[in-house]
C-alpha cells in the first residue's frame, strides 16, 4: 500500500483556500460589491472608471444647477420688485402731470420718486453670497451708486460681460444679464427716466412729467422683456437636472449590474466556504501530527 508521507500540504492548501473564500464572501456581503479590487474582475473594475467619471460629472453639475437655480429666482424676485417700484413711480407720474397740484404736492411726489429711486438701486445691487447678480462679470462690488451729478441720477458701476456655467455635456448656459442692459438700454432706461421725472417735478411743467412719465413706461416694458430671460434660464435647468437625475439612477443601476454582489449568493458561498474550512481543519487536527512511523506500524 502507498501511502502520501506528504498530506500536510494539502490540507493547508485546503484551509488557506477555503480561507480565502470564506473572506470573499465576508466581503461582498459587508461592501454590497463583488469587485473589490480589479483583480477580482478587471474588465468590469475598468469600466467602472468610466462609470465613476460619468457619476461625479453628473455630481457637480446638480451642485451647479442647485446654486445657479437660487441665485436665478434671487434675480428674478428683485426684478419683481422693481417692476412694482416702477408701476408706484408711473402712478405718481401721472398724479404729478395734473396741472392743478400745488408746490407743496409736486414736492411730496419727488420725495416719494427718490425713495423709489433708491429702492431701485438697492434692487439693482441684489447679491447672492456676496456675489452682486447684475454687475456683468463685475461680481465683487456694487454695480449701482446714487449719482445726483449724473443725468440718470446713479453711476454703473459693473460691465457688460456675462457670466456662464456648464450645466451638463455640452451644455453651457448663460446666467445673468448686466444692469446696464436690464435697466438701461437702447429701448428704456429706467434710471434716465426716472431722474427726468424728478426733475421735471422739481423745475419743469406739467408737459415734462407727462413725456417723463410715458418714458418711463416704455423702460418698464423693456424691463418686462428682459426679465423673461430668467425665468426661461430657470426652466431650462429644471429640465436638465431631471435629465441628470435620471442620468443618476441609470448610471448607478450600471454600476450595480457591473461590480454589485449578489448578496443571496455569497451568503450561499460563505456558508459553503465556512463548512468546507471547518473540515479542512478538522482533517488537519487528525492528519497533521501523525508521522510516517504512525503508517508503518
């Protein structure tokens, strides 16, 4: 009879392999992942770079979308306001057209118009964390200060860049508007008009702050128009963060079909893996202290 005076190094081979498999399971079972690191699958652990590139791309432009949607709606909320601030000062230009008011009425008008004036110009310096919206790609400072020596009655400040960010592959969107193209432009200036107003009430004829009055209505209506550019700056990123919501969903679904374990099979495995290790120890707590005198006797 032959008998293998070697079998140590099979039954080690046999608990360092159950062993092993034993951790694998653990492993899978506690990361949710069969592939841990690329050797345990290296076709799928390289397109999961792909798939990772794809993840945090998609990451940082819902971050962008969730900062650019505040400021946008910040932006179009001061512009509100100021198209009430302009229908009060219409209102009061029409009262103050009336030829029949007194001295002391015009008066009590412009003081109510330079309070509009100055909410106006806190309007126009809206900022969003220390970030002024309509001063072009002057963001740092105040675009509008109160300038009696101007003819507009204020000094802008800012410039006429715009801002844009990208907000998915591809897709780069335009931000803001600069105050000199909101407020003041070749169809309307709201400042213009509205300083004219003032004085025309001060100094001027019921004429003047009738023309003052209907120039600014037509800066109102060119500060309407522009305006629609954020709220459709806001719908196009409602659409493209669903777009990347879904891009999400489907992006980890893949990377799940990719290096996801199967948790109902290495529970199986482990279970396996943890019998066949107890009787590969088993075996050796009988076979290994026996020597070749124990075969010969």
């Amino acid at each position: 009879m032959r008998v293998n005076p070697d079998m140590s190094s099979d039954i080690l081979s046999a608990i360092w392999e159950t062993q092993d498999q034993e951790n694998t399971a653990l492993q899978q079972i506690s990361t949710g992942k069969r592939v841990n690191v690329p050797s345990d699958d290296p076709l799928a652990a390289a397109q999961m770079i792909g798939n990772q590139d794809q993840t945090n791309r998609a990451d940082q432009y819902l971050q962008n979308i969730d900062t650019l949607t505040s400021q946008l709606q910040t932006a179009d909320t001061a512009l509100s306001s100021s198209v009430q601030a302009i229908t009060q000062a219409i209102t009061l230009g029409v009262q103050g057209s009336t030829g029949t008011l007194s001295s002391a009425n015009r008066q009590q008008i412009v003081q109510n118009l330079k309070g509009l004036q100055s909410q106006l110009v806190q309007l126009a310096n809206t900022s969003v964390g220390g970030s002024y919206l309509f001063g072009g790609t002057a963001t740092t400072a105040p675009p509008y200060s109160l300038n009696p020596a101007s003819s507009s009655g204020v000094t802008y400040n800012g410039n006429s860049g715009t801002n844009t960010v990208q907000v998915a592959d591809g897709l780069n969107l335009q931000t803001n508007m600069p105050g000199n193209q909101l407020f003041q432009n070749s169809n309307g200036d709201v400042f213009a008009s509205l300083q004219s107003l003032i004085t025309a009430l001060q100094t001027g004829t019921a004429t003047d702050a009738e023309t003052a009055t209907n120039q600014l209505r037509t800066a109102f209506d060119s500060l309407t128009g522009q305006r629609i550019f954020y709220g459709n700056a806001v719908n196009q990123l409602n659409s493209t963060q669903s777009f990347l919501q879904q891009e999400q969903v489907t992006l980890k679904s893949q990377a799940n079909n990719l290096v996801g374990a199967d948790l109902t099979k290495a529970a199986t495995d482990l279970t396996r893996a943890t019998t066949a290790h107890d009787a590969a120890l088993a075996a050796a707590a009988k076979i290994l202290p026996t020597s070749l005198l124990d075969y010969l006797k």
